[in-house]
C-alpha cells in the first residue's frame, strides 16, 4: 500500500498541471515537461493526468479544424491522444509539451480533412459551409455571409493545398502560430516555413479573387 503523503503530493502537483495548462501560449512547459517524462516512463497514473490537462486544447484545435458540429469531433480528439502518447518520446524541448501535443492535433486533424475530401471528389459532392473554420470577432448578421464565405474558401483551399503548404496555412491560422513557432516545432528552417506560407497566401489570395460571391460582396459599399 503506498504511502498516504506520496498520494497527497501526486493530487497536489496534478492540480497544479491542471491549473497551469490554459493555452499553449500560456502553459508551463516545466511543469508539463516533467509529467510527459513520468508518461513515457510508463507511469499510468501520469497518463491521466496529462490526457485530462491536454484535452481540452486537442478538443478545441480538433473543432477549429473540422468544426464544432462536425460528427466525428470526438473521435478525431481521442485519435489525436493517442498520437500524442505515441509522439511523446520523441518530443525534444523544441517547444513546449502544449504547443508540441496541439500540433499534432491540427495534423491529425488535417489529415482527416484530407481523406474526407478525397472522398468528396470521388463522389462529386458538394462542400458544406462551415462559418467556424475560420474564427472570426464579426457578430453583426449582415456580415454572416462573409465570414461563411471566407471560411469555405479557406476550407477548400486547405483541402487542395500540397501537404506542406496546408500544414503551416492551419498551424497559422487555426493556432495563431508564428513562423518561428511552426518552424521550431516542425524542425524545419524559418526559411522554407516563411516559403510555404507565402505560396500558401497566394493561392488562397487566387482562390478568394476567383469566389463569385467573395467578389460580389467586395464590391458592395
């Protein structure tokens, strides 16, 4: 039987994760980076605790990705989990143990995307409009229209853009990541992340150009 203060300093320092884990730009990455280390050790009760301080970031990357109503949110959150317990040991420090886990999140995330979209074009079907792909502060209903409109072409183009590109364009856009931060987290040089987010832009400046109703709606007053 364990020691009682060993089970009382656990709770004490699974409350402090758990109070410490708001956002990946506000997490503590000490404090996180030593509970993954007792994860990849085997340590189950670590484990616990980190899915629970983790979760809510994956849910909430997860729903920005595919959106909120989207069905399979729950399951996508539980498969980004797994990769996440999966990809621990190969975490360096290279950013924090957040930051780390919600990339791999909006990955798995995008990957899901991808297939679901091969099946659109194999099938012919029309792509749904979804106004939380992109967040927006617009609230006033004459405004709905445009941020439905901006979130389908984001949408679309992310599904059309070469992995790479699409990667960094959601990493962006749906984290608020910078180029250094994408670049640190991927290993990659800020030069070719700078690279891809610039063709990124372009297309999505082509696809935007080429939306009727994003047209249509420019040139009202």
């Amino acid at each position: 039987m364990g020691d009682p203060a060993d089970d009382m300093s656990g709770r004490d320092r699974d409350r402090r994760v758990l109070h410490l884990v708001r956002s990946p730009r506000d997490a503590q990455p000490d404090a996180l980076a030593e509970l993954a280390r007792e994860v990849v050790a085997g340590n189950a009760k670590a484990m616990r605790t980190f899915l629970v301080a983790v979760g809510p970031q994956l849910l909430r990357v997860v729903r920005k990705v595919l959106g909120a109503q989207h069905p399979d949110v729950d399951d996508v959150t539980q498969e980004s989990a797994v990769a996440v317990l999966e990809a621990l040991p190969r975490h360096r420090g290279e950013c924090s143990v957040l930051h780390f886990a919600c990339r791999i999140a909006v990955l798995t995330a995008m990957s899901v995307r991808r297939r679901e979209a091969a099946k659109k074009r194999a099938s012919i079907r029309e792509p749904e409009v979804d106004v939380e792909a992109m967040p927006s502060a617009v609230v006033a209903p004459e405004a709905e229209l445009d941020a439905a409109a901006r979130a389908q072409v984001v949408r679309e183009l992310i599904d059309t853009l070469p992995r790479e590109q699409a990667d960094v364009l959601a990493l962006h856009v749906v984290l608020g990541y910078t180029m250094r931060e994408i670049a640190d987290s991927s290993q990659v040089p800020l030069e070719t992340i700078r690279s891809r987010f610039r063709l990124a832009k372009q297309a999505l400046r082509k696809r935007a150009a080429a939306d009727p109703v994003l047209a249509d709606r420019k040139e009202e007053p």
